[in-house]
C-alpha cells in the first residue's frame, strides 16, 4: 500500500529543532506537518494519506496559518506509527490509535500480530509514556541473549532518542522510562542466586559519574556467563576500589565511563597495587590516551569486544 511504502521509505530522524507556536487552549505546542514527520520518522507524504485516509490530521488550526498538530494529534500518530510497524495493517491501526488511551495508556495488537521488537517501536512507546508497551517490548525469554538485547535493541534506541528534541509534560521522561523497564527485564533475566564458586567480577564506574544503565547489561550479561558480576555504588575512589579489591578478591575489574571527564586514577592505583588482576576499561574514544599503562590494563572499544575478553579471563 502506498502508506506502508512512504514509510519504509521514511528519512532517517535528524535533530532538528521545529518550529512552534505555542497554543494557551493546549497542553503543548502545536507542530507543523515536518515536525511531526521528523519526529515520527516519516515522510510528510505518509502523514497527509493518514489525514486523508484514516482522519489521523491535524486538529490545531488559525486564521491565515496552515493546520498543525496538537500534542494529543501526535499521541494518535506515534501509536498508529508504532502498530503499523508491528505488522498491524493501516486501517486497524488507524482504528485502535483513534481509541487509544492516549499517553501511558498501552495498546493492545490484534490477535497473530507479530511482536519483534525493534528499536523505532520501542522509542515511540517511550514517547508516549506506554511504560507497558515497553515492558513488553523489552522483556527476555528465560535463555535470552543479553548481549543482543542491548546491541540490537535498548542501546539503538537510546541512541535515538538523544539525537531527537522533545518537548515533555513533566514527569515524563522517554529514556527514563526505556532505562526503568530495561532494569526490570535485567532483574527478570538474571533472578536467583549467584552461581555457586562463580568468579567475582567487579564494574565500577569513575567518582562523579552516574552508573550508566550499560553497567547493568554487561553485568547480566556476565552473570548469564556463570561470573558472579557486581556493580559498585557510591563513593569509587582509589582507596575505595583498592580495599573492595582485597576484600572481594575479583577475577577482574571493569571501569566504564561515558563521559569524556573521568578520573581514572582508580586504574592507576589499582595497576601498581594488584598488577595481577586484569582491569578492562573502556571509556570515550576521546579519552583512550589518559587511560594509565600497565600489563594488567586493557582498553574496550565495544560493549561485545568487552564482554568476550572478560568472559575470557573470568568464566569457569
């Protein structure tokens, strides 16, 4: 069908901060059909067929201005958006986006749609706050590849999130709904007792920074590799990390960053106090050249190149 093509031939989501013209009577800007194609991900062609079509147009309109859409217009599209790219054809699409609960409220797919999750699906859940949509979307099966969920899944569609400007009501947050429904599948993936005689593998992150949702996919990821991998909190400074490495005796350390202003006097310290275990460190590409030399130091570029050489010194 021809809206199903605008759509797979949709530009790809730049930046680009539209142009609005805020309306008191609403609960939000109104956007112009490009804003909305640019948040959507869609050609402009695709949202006038849907106006066309199904009466998914725009609702917010003055006198000598084109129509723009309203912030309960873009909850209708984002919805009738993410079933269409859940295999739900246009027309029932259109219908459930209509009679949807709108913001928070999730959607259900008819009966044999399928549920692969991709990425675009999981963003336009978050962006109307259906923190069930995305629960489902993120949830594991019982053996599911961690690894994989990241790389495929979670991490792109962060990524997308932070190149796209969002206007937000408060409280709502898209990455942090994504980030809390991701620990959730982490916890259900990993539940249980640590594995018996399993290698301690410690993650820290640099004092100042926060722990990034990262920390907690190799951590799993590790655990489903039989390493008993925790995540340090709180206060990680040299002294710290030197007496948790006594105290637990890991098979190695990680140290994670994301951004470009770590303290890695941590792998510095714990180089020439413990040369024998193997710290892996993986920071901003920026910052590779501040990364303290020491045989038991190791740089990361990726989150698989990190799992796979911590797996290797640390899995029974």
């Amino acid at each position: 069908m021809a809206d199903e093509e605008d759509a797979a031939a949709a530009p790809a989501v730049d930046a680009d901060v539209a142009r609005f013209d805020p309306d008191p009577s609403s609960d939000g800007p109104a956007l112009t059909v490009a804003a909305v194609a640019r948040r959507l991900g869609v050609a402009p062609a695709t949202l006038r067929t849907w106006d066309r079509r199904y009466g998914l147009g725009p609702s917010e309109h003055s006198a000598g201005a084109h129509r723009r859409y309203s912030p309960a217009d873009v909850d209708r599209l984002l919805v009738m958006r993410r079933l269409t790219l859940d295999g739900v054809s246009p027309s029932d699409a259109a219908r459930l986006a209509q009679t949807s609960g709108g913001p928070g409220g999730p959607v259900v797919a008819p009966l044999g749609a399928p549920r692969v999750a991709t990425p675009t699906m999981l963003v336009d859940a978050a962006l109307v706050d259906d923190r069930a949509t995305c629960t489902r979307l993120l949830a594991m099966e019982p053996a599911g590849d961690v690894a994989h969920w990241w790389t495929s899944l979670v991490e792109p569609a962060l990524n997308d999130l932070a190149r796209r400007t969002v206007v937000d009501r408060p409280g709502v947050d898209a990455a942090r709904t994504i980030e809390t429904a991701a620990l959730d599948a982490l916890r259900a993936r990993v539940a249980g007792p640590a594995p018996r005689g399993a290698a301690v593998v410690l993650l820290l992150v640099p004092v100042g920074h926060s722990r990034p949702l990262l920390t907690h996919a190799l951590a799993a990821a590790l655990v489903t590799g039989h390493v008993d991998a925790r995540i340090v909190g709180g206060p990680t400074g040299p002294r710290q990390a030197a007496e948790l490495v006594v105290m637990t005796r890991p098979r190695a350390v990680v140290v994670v960053a994301r951004r470009d202003d770590a303290d890695l006097s941590v792998v510095g310290r714990l180089a020439d106090e413990h040369p024998d275990v193997p710290q892996f460190v993986m920071v901003p590409e920026s910052v590779h050249a501040e990364i303290p030399v020491g045989r038991s130091v190791h740089r990361a570029r990726s989150f698989q190149g990190l799992l796979h050489e911590v797996l290797a010194v640390a899995a029974p």
